[in-house]
C-alpha cells in the first residue's frame, strides 16, 4: 500500500499546476452554453454526450475553474489504475495487483490525462470495468450479465469513439475463447447498437474536415516503436528511435511472458494491447495524425502493456523487491524533481502563467504579438491589450506585401511590444513552413525598429518584451 501513496498525493498536489489548454478550452466553451447548444456543439466535433453532459451539471454545481472541471478527469485516473490493480488480484494475489496500481499511476500518459479536463480516463475506467465484468461472467454468463455488459458498453461508446478499440478487443477476447461467449457477445452487440441514432445525426451535421489534417504525416520509426511506451518523448529524435525499437522488443518478449502468468486476464489485455496497432498505423498513413497527437486514444493499450510486462518480471520471485523498489522511486524522483512535464506524451504551454506574467509586468495596455499555433487559451487568460495572432499577422503581409513588418501590427510608437513565441510552432510541418515567415525572421525584423528590454522563459514560452519604436535618425546635422 505504501507504494500507492506517492503517487496519489502527487495527482492531487499538481491538478492546478497549469493553466487549461487547448483542447480544455473546447471543454470550457462547451459547459459554458446552453444544454441544447452544448449537444448540438460537440455532436459536429464527433464526441458522445455523456461526458459533457455529466460535465454541463457539474459545472453549474462546482463551477468552472481549472480544480473543478478536472476532478472528474482526476477521480476517473485514480480508479482506472483500482480497476487495473482488481483484474489482477483473482489471478496474481495483492503483491502483483498493488504493484501494478502503483506503477500505473506512475505512467506518464495516465498522470497527464488525469489531470486534464477531458474525457479519456472515464472511457479507460468504464472499458477496465467492462473487462472486470466479462471476466467474472463469461463461463456463467446470464441475462443479467448481458443486460449490464451491454449498458457498460453503451457508457463506452457514448462517452468517446476511442472505446470501440477496446470493445472490438473484448469482442475479439469472448469470440476466440475455446467456447465462443455468445450471450456476451450480444451484450456488446446491444451496447454499441445504443450509438447509431448519435453516429446518424453527427454524418449529417458534422463539421467539415480539415483538409491540412490529410496531409501525409507517418513516420517509420513512429511505427515501428509503437510497443515502447517509455519512448514516447523520444520518437521525434532519430537519433534515439533504434534504441526505443530495441525497448520495445524487449518488453514485447516480457509482454509474452506475462500473458502466460495471468492466464484468461492476460489474454484479454494482449488484445487491449495489440489490437489498436493496425488501428494506428492506419491513422498515421492516412495522415491524421502520429503517436504524439493521437496517443489520447491508446491509454487502456498502455495501461494493459504496463500490466502485462509487470507481470513477465515479476514471475521471477527473487526480482520483485528490486524493480517494484527500483520502478516506483525512478518515476517518483523524475516528477518531484520537475521532470514529469517534460516526459509527458504532449507538452502544452501554460498560458495561464504567460498571463499572469503579462500582468505582473505591467503590459495589461501593450499590444501583444502572439507567435503559437493556438490562440484560445491565451485570450481565455488574458483580457486586456491587442492581441495579434500568427495567422492575422500572416493575412496583414498577404494582403499589403510593401508595407514593413512593424506597420501591420497596431503598436503604438510610444508604447512597447510584447511577443509571445510557443516552442510548438517550431514544429509545424516542413510543407506549411514554407509558406508563412519564421518567428525569427519575424523577431529579427522587429528588433531592426525597436530594443530588445528583456527577455524570459515561462511555462514553455518564450516572452519578450520590446522596447517602443526608435524614430528613424536624420543622415546629418540639421541646418
């Protein structure tokens, strides 16, 4: 049990480190309509209602700060790795079950998405849950026992499309079983019958696809290292992806080694675990997105490979004290010491401090040039002052191409300027950069007109604050 503390106390003590970010804001804007308009809104970005439903109430009882609409994103993590931990305790005992808890806890993607306002760890909790129900039902299954797998599949599918991996894996599980479960099969039938009224209605009201979100974005080594886990922050180097290939086949073979020790449940988790691998790949050659962006989606398929890896080493007895020791207090060291940010699958900025900052500086009055790929959350933080984005900044050097740089932007000559540059927009794809100026080229064309005052590093966001315009010098003494 004491393994477990840490981490909790951990969850608890950072769910308002940051500020939201962009997907949060989408969460925000959501439960700040009305009922009707908050359905109508997320059904044409593709989501189910249960989430922002339950969310919508929530807020109008806890309101809507970032404590708030997080805790239930925080509740749903800590009981997905309770979940986690009972799937093994029939068939392993409390020593594997506890250290399993503990070390999913510990996991990166869990840590983050716990403490974002979204819905991916209700789904990872409700699909755990539905697992834990197939495997004390499925050799004396009822009419109860469909009835309930089927409302527990209902709860999956209307809470996001990403359960659909893990109910096609439960499905995949009851039918390869040597006696096909087929009372349960239809309770899984019934349960994702309960989502086509809401599929029919999104095909005809979505919102139009973003033809940029086609482009082709796959990477090999993204494919290829996909059974590593701990590589994730990593895959963007290529200098490191061989190393995270060889990882992943090790934990591969101990994968395989724990599926064996955990008898039915481990054969349930292989396929959590190994049937979204086709799923992504196929994202990731048609270009919606690669492991970065759409890793959300694959947190059960994480949890289940930490479990199943767990167990192959912990089948050797005389090596439990050391990696149960040796696992929780690297993870523990890495997020007291300020690294859990950075080993996090998708890093956002914290606008929140950014406006704090602004504000303490004494730039409520200043304009702001904002150099990110997101916008939304910044304004959410920050009220006062003109605020320029990348894109309008863009639009204004398309339309008058002979004017200067510092002419398209609303600053006044007697007053500073404050840029805000985001790491991530580094990272646009080769083909868009191309098309658009460089935040130095940017910078450095200001900085020919107005003196660099000061410049810092906040929450994964470059400041700086320039001076106000220097006017321009006569060529020699007046007459």
């Amino acid at each position: 049990m004491v393994l477990t503390l840490p981490p909790l106390i951990l969850y608890f003590c950072t769910l308002n480190d940051t500020g939201f970010w962009i997907d949060e804001i989408y969460t925000l804007d959501a439960v700040g309509r009305s009922f009707v308009d908050m359905l109508a809104n997320r059904l044409k970005a593709g989501h189910g209602p249960l989430y922002f439903s339950f969310l919508w109430g929530w807020a109008r009882i806890f309101g809507e700060s970032e404590i708030s609409l997080r805790l239930p994103a925080l509740l749903g993590g800590l009981a997905t790795a309770g979940v986690a931990a009972g799937l093994l305790l029939r068939h392993c005992g409390r020593r594997l079950s506890l250290t399993v808890a503990a070390l999913v806890l510990l996991n990166t993607s869990l840590f983050q998405l716990s403490r974002t306002a979204r819905m991916y760890t209700p789904v990872a909790l409700v699909v755990l849950l539905t697992a834990w129900w197939v495997l004390t039902r499925e050799d004396r299954p009822d009419r109860t026992a469909t009835l309930v797998l089927a409302g527990l599949t209902a709860i999956a599918f209307h809470l996001h499309y990403s359960s659909a991996l893990y109910i096609g894996g439960l499905a995949g599980y009851l039918f390869f079983r040597p006696r096909p479960a087929w009372r349960l099969l239809a309770g899984l039938g019934l349960g994702g019958a309960t989502v086509l009224p809401w599929v029919m209605v999104f095909l005809v009201y979505r919102s139009p696809i973003d033809p940029v979100a086609w482009l082709p974005a796959a990477r090999v080594q993204t494919v290829l290292c996909y059974p590593s886990t701990l590589a994730y922050p990593y895959w963007g180097n290529a200098v490191v992806w061989p190393l995270a290939l060889a990882v992943g086949l090790l934990i591969a073979g101990l994968a395989w080694r724990g599926i064996h020790e955990l008898g039915d449940g481990g054969r349930l988790l292989a396929w959590f675990w190994l049937l979204p691998w086709p799923v992504m790949i196929g994202l990731m050659m048609l270009g919606v997105g690669d492991i970065l962006s759409v890793h959300r989606y694959f947190l059960v398929s994480a949890i289940a490979q930490l479990a199943l890896v767990t167990a192959g080493i912990l089948s050797w007895r005389h090596l439990w004290p050391a990696f149960a020791t040796a696992a929780s207090a690297a993870w523990i060291a890495a997020h007291v010491f300020g690294l859990g940010h950075s080993l996090t699958i998708y890093p956002a900025p914290d606008w929140r401090a950014a406006a704090h900052h602004l504000s303490s500086a004494g730039g409520e009055s200043a304009p702001i040039l904002l150099l990110a790929r997101f916008h939304e959350p910044f304004r959410h933080y920050y009220t006062a002052g003109t605020i320029l984005t990348y894109d309008e900044l863009e639009k204004s050097i398309a339309e008058t191409p002979r004017h200067g740089l510092a002419e398209r932007i609303p600053w006044p000559a007697d007053k500073p300027l404050w840029i805000i540059i985001s790491r991530r927009v580094y990272k646009r794809r080769p083909r868009e950069l191309s098309r658009r100026l460089s935040p130095d080229q940017i910078v450095g064309e200001l900085l020919t007109t107005a003196p660099l005052l000061d410049a810092v590093e906040v929450g994964g966001l470059r400041i700086l604050h320039v001076g106000p315009r220097q006017s321009a010098q006569p060529d020699g003494p007046p007459e």
